[in-house]
C-alpha cells in the first residue's frame, strides 16, 4: 500500500513556527508520505527549518507553497481538514482512526489532502468548507491542544497503519475539488435564480448552501453524482425558464467520464 501514502498530501495552512515546518516533514517521513504543501507560510529559511527536519531534507526540498488553499486543493479529489472544535456551525467530524481506512482506500487511485490549520487558531469554517470530510483526534485531557506537528504525526501514523491491512473499501470515482466547486457554483446560481434570496436577516441562499455543502462533504461526491446535481439543475432551469450558463456545459462535459450529458437525469419526468 505504499502507493497509497506516495498519492496523500499534507497541507499546513499559514504555520506560523518554522520549527513545526521541519518537525512535519520528518514526521511525514517516518510514515512513509512525501509531499508536503503549505499555504502562506511563515517566512522562512531552508537552513533554519531543516535542523527540525532531520532527515528528511528531500521533503523539504521538494515542497510546494501556494498563495490559496482553493489553488493547493485544484488537483486534489478527497480533501480532510483537521478540526479540535466542534460546534453548530461547524461540519460533522469523523474521528481519525474511524476515517483512516477511507482514506487510504482513496488514496490508491487518486489524490487526498490532509489539511492543517495554523497554530493558534486552527482551520477556519471556510477552510472547512472546502473539505469533503472533517477528522477529530480524540483526546482525554483538560488541554485538548496538539502542537500542529504533533498533529501531524499522529494523523501520519494512523495512515500507515491503515496502509498496512488488507482493503476493504472499494476505489471511488472522485470528483476533483475544482468540479465540485463548479457544482456549488451551478447550483448556488439555479436556487437564487427561483426565488432563493435574502429575507430579513436570514440569507437563504447561504443558510442552504451551507447545508448542502454539510451534507454532501459526508458523502465524498463521485463524478456522476457531480453529473446527476448538474443535469437535477439544468432541469429545474429549463422548467423555470432560467436561461441557460455555456460554461456549465462545457464544464459538464469534461468531468464527465462517458462523454457530453452523461446522468443528467435527461430521462427523468419533468419536475
């Protein structure tokens, strides 16, 4: 299963301790994983952050750094933030031991990203929304705090255990993050054009495409169910009288893995 750990990528989210840096990439390492992204770094020297990574120099070297965390994830097709917080507003989490077999099982045909926040605060809610699954490590403790490479390796290391049993999870189709985002966009755009619109002080448009992205970020969206969200728009378009988006179908058409229009629900009843 080693190709599954070549295939998971780290991301840490403006760490702000060069120390934290070094200590990951040789965390990383001692599991078996390799690429090591990071998004808004602390400013830093190689010099400097290698003393931590003691050993693991070639991780260093090799990683990659990006302004945004939507342009370290364009490429990736499972993305898992790392939360300690829970609450309302907050996606469901799934703890770390429990997802790790998903994980790895993904991780064999395609890209999965493994999300980190800063140090003092962690990923914000809109950080987690870009996520398609959200990890808790459990902790029994009065100062439930990781030290984001301890964080780190900790996730690491339950990745390789889990890299190291037989699968038993099947390989998935995943849509890539850029797909998924055209999804929301799509959709977010057919429910304002019905009526879905700010009341008050309640944004609806918000409120329920928040809940969309919870409930769909639990699921692990598949190309076709990618398809079949499309075409459900397209549908409720046509019948609304809403003018049709070219880029929509274009964008359809490359994810697609069997050609133009594929479960776009062309032969379901008018709704």
């Amino acid at each position: 299963m080693g190709e599954a750990l070549d295939n998971i990528r780290v991301v840490l989210v403006n760490p702000k301790v060069p120390g934290n840096i070094g200590w990951s990439a040789r965390a990383m390492k001692n599991m078996g994983l390799s690429q090591l992204v990071m998004v808004n770094p602390v400013e830093h020297r190689f010099e400097d952050v290698k003393l931590f990574a003691y050993g693991a120099e070639d991780v260093l070297k090799r990683a990659r750094v990006f302004g945004s965390l939507t342009e370290a994830l364009r490429d990736v097709h499972l993305t898992v933030g790392t939360t300690r917080r829970l609450g309302k507003k907050r996606r469901p989490s799934h703890l770390l031991r429990d997802a790790a077999e998903k994980i790895v099982a993904t991780a064999r045909d395609t890209t999965v990203a493994l999300v980190f926040g800063c140090e003092d605060k962690g990923l914000t809610n809109d950080e987690l929304s870009l996520c398609d699954m959200v990890v808790t490590i459990p902790e029994e403790s009065d100062y439930p705090s990781l030290n984001l490479s301890h964080a780190v390796a900790i996730v690491c290391y339950e990745l390789y255990l889990a890299s190291r049993t037989e699968p038993q999870a099947p390989s998935l189709d995943l849509a890539s993050r850029e797909e998924i985002e055209r999804m929301y966009e799509h959709l977010g755009r057919t429910l304002a054009g019905i009526g879905y619109e700010r009341t008050g002080d309640r944004d609806l448009l918000k409120n329920i495409m928040t809940s969309f992205r919870r409930l769909f970020g639990r699921a692990g969206l598949e190309r076709h169910d990618i398809n079949a969200i499309r075409g459900l728009c397209r549908r409720i378009e046509k019948v609304s009288g809403l003018a049709p988006n070219e880029r929509d179908e274009r964008d359809e058409k490359s994810c697609s893995p069997r050609g133009p229009r594929a479960d776009d629900l062309s032969s379901s009843p008018k709704v």
